[in-house]
C-alpha cells in the first residue's frame, strides 16, 4: 500500500494537506481506508484524516472505497476539483448490489463523465482468470498491483487511461476545471 499512496502523493516539502477522508460504515471496504491510512503513516508526508468530505478545496484527497456517495456529495467532490483539488477516488462499486451499482453508475457518469462497465470478479468460478491477476498501472509510474478482488472497467470522453487489467482500462485521470480526478476501478488501498 506504501507504494500505492505514493502513486498519489506530491512532494510532501510543497504539499500543504493531503486528506485521507474515512467514510466509516458508509464503506464497502473498510480495509481499504485502514491500508492507506497505515501507508501514509509510513511515509513523509502531511496528512490528515476526516470522516466527512471538506466543503473548501484541499491540494490532494483520498476517498478510499467509498461508493455508496449521495448526488450532492459526488457535486461537492466535482466542485472541489473543479476549484483546485486533486482527487483520488478509489471506488468501490463492485462491491455494490446491482441496483445500487446502476444507481451509483448513472451519478458517478452525471458528476463525472464517466462511464462504468460491469463490474468482474476476478476470483469467481464463472469468471475467473486462469493467472494471478494484476492491474497494470501506467500513471504517475509504472507498477503491477495484485487484486485479489473485483474490477470495474471505466471509461469516458477526455480521459486518460492510467490502469488496466489485461486490455480493460480500470483506472483514469481526468483534468476539471483546475483541478484533476483520478478514478479507480479496482481497489486499491
């Protein structure tokens, strides 16, 4: 997870805050937001941690496996990137139930642009690779992640591509406003 975090991380000397925000039991993945949290501990950088999402814009945030967002809550994270902020939203959907996948699908492409495929379990009996599978990540340095779990395919207009799982992309980038979002289909954290 240390190199994880540091996929995402500035140069902690120019770095004002970078916020590690813990939705609680709003996550699917609780794991996921106690693996950054004990990365960044690791590591020199300033953070801080919150349970709710910042109404003012910070330099860089985590929102680690949190899916199951309100519509005003996916607005804020859209205007905070917008005013400057880079986000990591290191999704969770997957995990999701299909109705709840189609509904976070439908805000996740109103908030954002993007489009959300399928999601796929790696490990499953009907769906499984016959390899241990790794999630190829081309941005901001080049690494394989072992997922031990589900991926979401993403995609969308004025993306740019950063991880995938074999030929599906799972991971993106995308500038808004002044700011960048980083969007993840596979967990991460």
């Amino acid at each position: 997870a240390g190199q994880a975090v540091r996929l995402f991380a500035q140069d902690p000397a120019a770095m004002p805050v970078l916020l590690l925000v813990d939705f609680g039991r709003q996550t699917i993945l609780p794991e996921s937001a106690a693996g950054y949290g004990q990365a960044l501990s690791g590591l020199n950088i300033r953070c801080k941690c919150a349970s709710a999402l910042p109404e003012e814009p910070v330099r860089s945030m985590i929102l680690p496996a949190a899916p199951r967002m309100e519509a005003r809550d996916l607005t804020l994270i859209r205007d905070l990137v917008e005013a400057g902020s880079t986000v990591l939203l290191a999704s969770g959907p997957a995990f999701l139930s299909p109705w709840e996948f189609d509904s976070y699908k439908r805000s996740i492409k109103s908030a954002f642009g993007l489009s959300l495929h399928a999601p796929i379990r790696l490990w499953d009996s009907a769906d499984s690779f016959r390899q241990s599978p790794y999630v190829d990540y081309g941005w901001p340095l080049k690494i394989k992640v072992r997922d031990f779990s589900r991926i979401v395919p993403v995609d969308g207009i004025g993306v740019e591509k950063i991880a995938w799982f074999q030929q599906m992309p799972v991971g993106v980038k995308r500038r808004m406003g002044r700011g960048m979002l980083v969007f993840l289909g596979s967990p991460l954290g």
